[in-house]
C-alpha cells in the first residue's frame, strides 16, 4: 500500500480526537511545551504535519510553524484550523520536499519516521531537515522502541495495546525490518472496524548513525517529552539531534 492511500479522506475524517489518544492534553501538551522551548526566537518546520495537532498549538504560542505534508486530506483537515498565511504547508515526501525558508527547528512526531520504508528514505530524511536547518539547529524525533523482546520462537505479532473498544497489535518480519501495525475498533455488534500501516522499524542506535550520516549529533535522549530518563525499559523515546553553530 502507498503512503497517499492510507491516510486518505477517510483516515484524515476520523484522524482528530480532541481530548482523547495522541490529542490528550497530558500528550500535547509536554510535546508542544519542549518544541516552543527548542525552537527559542527561530522558526519550526513539520515534517508530516497531518492534521495540525501539534503545529496548531504550537503556532498559537507564537513560534512561526510551516509544515511538509504528503496527504492533500489531512492537509485539508488542517485549513479548517489554520489557514496557508498561518500555518503553510508544502504537499511532497517530507525525505524529499523543500520548504521556503530557514529554521531552527525541524520535528517529527508520533513514530512518523517509520512511514518511510527503507533505510535509505530515512537517511535522506535527516539529510532534508539538515538542508533547512540554520546552524545550530535541531530536528527532534519521537519514535517508538521495537519491542522485539515480546517475541518467542515462532510468534511474529504483539498486542501493544488492549482496551474496551479496540485492540492494537503489530507483525513483524525481523529479517526485512518491516512492521505492519494494525488497529481493531468495535462496539457492540459483530463488526469491526481495521486500520493498517507499514513501517520500518528503527533502533536508537541507527538512528544516531543515520544523524551522523546527515552532520547531526545527538544532543539529548528521553523516554518521553517531559524529560524522563530513556532506559532500556522505555517504550519510545524524544531525541533531539544538533547541527553544529559553526559547519
């Protein structure tokens, strides 16, 4: 499946849930207080920005916010919180896109990194955030920890999550390092609604190399964006990677 064929219309309708999920106040707003506080005086830029839920907020604290987005539903989705003049969005794959401008900041949030799924689109992806950076700049990305340790011989799934009214659980192929994540919402009758999306799914430690690759190094690294400490126990992680001031 293409990326431009799962988040289409559909996914972009059913994609915002104020309050709840990844739009939970306790969730945006850790994420949307350490962007402001990176981003300092400088402008952000958001690779895959969707729907807006984190340029939106971020925009309203006064931090200038321009995004790169490859699905023309989200995007419109997000015209209905902003407009081009408040928030402008470049439609293209944010591994290649380029978007007018210098920033100080580029972010990637909620594990979209892994939308790109092969290595080398993902190393091309920290080289296009180096190309809009300012020197001394930052790209952040919040990404999630494979959770290969649940796997025993011969089990190729995990159930990540488990709740009333849905049921999310991902396959992997370990030899390709690919994951399919696939989301079960039911109510009360017979039917279930699915979701599916590949990734490619990436340790903290080839993430550093494909910053290296790109002139970043790695400046910090917690499990969450409030600033707990990232262990092995974590379940994702925030890493913020730092051109240097002078190149």
């Amino acid at each position: 499946m293409q990326q431009e064929e799962i988040w289409d219309a559909d996914t972009a309708q059913r994609y915002d849930t104020p309050g709840t999920g990844m739009f939970a106040p306790g969730t945006l707003e850790p994420a949307v207080d350490r962007l402001a506080g990176l981003a300092g005086e400088g402008a952000a830029l958001e690779f895959a920005v969707g729907t807006g839920r984190v340029a939106v907020p971020l925009a309203e604290r006064g931090v200038p916010v321009a995004g790169i987005e490859l699905s023309v539903p989200m995007v419109e989705r997000l015209r209905t919180k902003a407009d081009e003049a408040t928030i402008p969005v470049v439609i293209g794959d944010m591994a290649t896109a380029r978007a007018p401008g210098e920033y100080s900041l580029v972010y990637l949030v909620y594990n979209t990194l892994s939308n790109l799924l092969t290595q080398t689109e993902q190393v091309e992806c920290f080289r296009n955030a180096a190309r809009h950076l300012v020197p001394g700049g930052r790209f952040v990305i919040e990404l999630w920890v494979p959770e290969l340790r649940k796997l025993p011989p011969g089990q190729e799934a995990t159930v990540w999550q488990s709740e009333p009214g849905y049921i999310g659980l991902d396959t992997y192929d370990v030899l390709r390092q690919q994951v399919v994540s696939h989301h079960f919402r039911f109510d009360g009758t017979r039917q279930a609604r699915l979701f599916r999306s590949p990734h490619r799914y990436v340790w903290p430690a080839e993430l550093d190399l494909m910053a290296q690759l790109a002139g970043f190094g790695l400046e910090a690294r917690h499990a969450d964006w409030a600033g707990a400490p990232f262990t092995a126990a974590s379940r994702s992680h925030v890493s913020v990677y730092r051109i240097p001031p002078t190149r």
